[in-house]
C-alpha cells in the first residue's frame, strides 16, 4: 500500500466570535465601549458552550469589548489569550453613530452591496475584509502548528471574512448573529463547518 495515497492533512479548529454584549454609549466611540454586566455573563456562558472544541488560545481584537470577552472565555477555559492587531471592527467615528436602527441598518446593507465604496466611517468593506483576512492568516501562522483556536472579534468584520470563505452575501449572516454569536471552521481548508449564530439562546 502506498501509504502517501492514505496520508490526510491535519486540520485544527478556528473559531470566530462576535464579542458579548456591550454597555452602549452613544457619546463614546465603539471601539472603546467595555461590557456590560450582561456581557460578562454571557462571556462566561460561552465558554461553556466551546468547552467541546478543545481550543488551546484565545485571540483578542484590542478593542476592549473583545478584550473582555476572550479574557473571561480564557479563564474559564484555562487557556492562554493574547490580543492581536487588525483584528479589530469596521473603522467608524463617534459621529457614526445613528439616530435610528432604520438608519444603521441601511448604511451596513450598502457597505455589504458596495465593498469598494466608503459608504460610512474610514474603512471601505473591502479595505475591512482584506485587513481582518490577513490578520487571522497572522494568527493562525504564528501560533503552534495545527492548535485550535478561537478569535474574538466583531460583528461586521466577522461577516466580511464569513462572506469571503462561503461566497455568500453577508447581510442576512450578520443580521442574525447575536451576541456572541460565532462560527467554526475547519484550518487550514478555511472551510465553515458550524454556524452558531444565537448560542446562549438554546
């Protein structure tokens, strides 16, 4: 038997997760709201859900929110986290904040449908996509060969990179995902395996 004809790649898990819930303030840019009680109790109700998984590390985007987020699913774990650069959301200002959700939502539709224009804050969807991309390749690279690991990340970012390994429009992925929504997929063939949009509803 030609043993190079039975020979499999080993695979490991990547798991994406839209941080927990935030304490909301208008006044303050997103990038530096932290969690909200609820959040820190969802944090620690996920790390239940991903013991299965048997992730070795946790990845932080800097934003703060994420950060709290992974440190909590970490300890609860025992795993290592670390944070990483420009894993990070959507780049927006304080003034893109919306007077309505109708407003919001709108803006978010024409970043998906118009990748390449800059239709809010200083990032294109495009520009989004391709830096959060290279920074799980980052990553995924610089950790122990074929260990699983699990990034905690944002909502809009997340459907961007979903959207590019599935081909799949990122609308309706990102309208569901809750908080903290998160998929699996299958390293290095970067496929998805499990779409886990509302965990800590069932």
């Amino acid at each position: 038997m030609d043993h190079a004809d039975s020979y499999v790649m080993p695979r490991c898990t990547l798991v994406l997760i839209r941080h927990a819930q935030p304490d909301v303030q208008p006044e303050v840019p997103a990038h530096r709201w932290a969690l909200s009680p609820e959040g820190r109790a969802q944090s620690a109700q996920l790390a239940e859900r991903l013991a299965p998984l048997n992730i070795a590390r946790i990845v932080t985007s800097v934003e703060r929110k994420a950060l709290e987020t992974g440190q909590i699913v970490a300890e609860r774990l025992g795993v290592a986290w670390s944070e990483a650069g420009d894993l990070h959301e959507h780049e927006r200002d304080v003034s893109d904040y919306f007077d309505s959700r109708e407003a919001f939502l709108d803006h978010v539709r024409r970043l998906f449908a118009e990748p390449q224009a800059l239709v809010f804050g200083r990032e294109t969807g495009a520009a989004a996509a391709d830096r959060f991309a290279r920074a799980v390749e980052v990553v995924m690279g610089n950790g122990p060969a074929m260990q699983s690991t699990a990034i905690v990340t944002h909502g809009t970012v997340l459907a961007l990179y979903y959207a590019r390994i599935t081909g799949q429009d990122p609308y309706p992925f990102w309208s569901e995902l809750g908080f903290p929504g998160y998929i699996v997929i299958d390293w290095p063939a970067r496929t998805l395996r499990q779409i886990v949009a509302r965990p800590l509803d069932v």
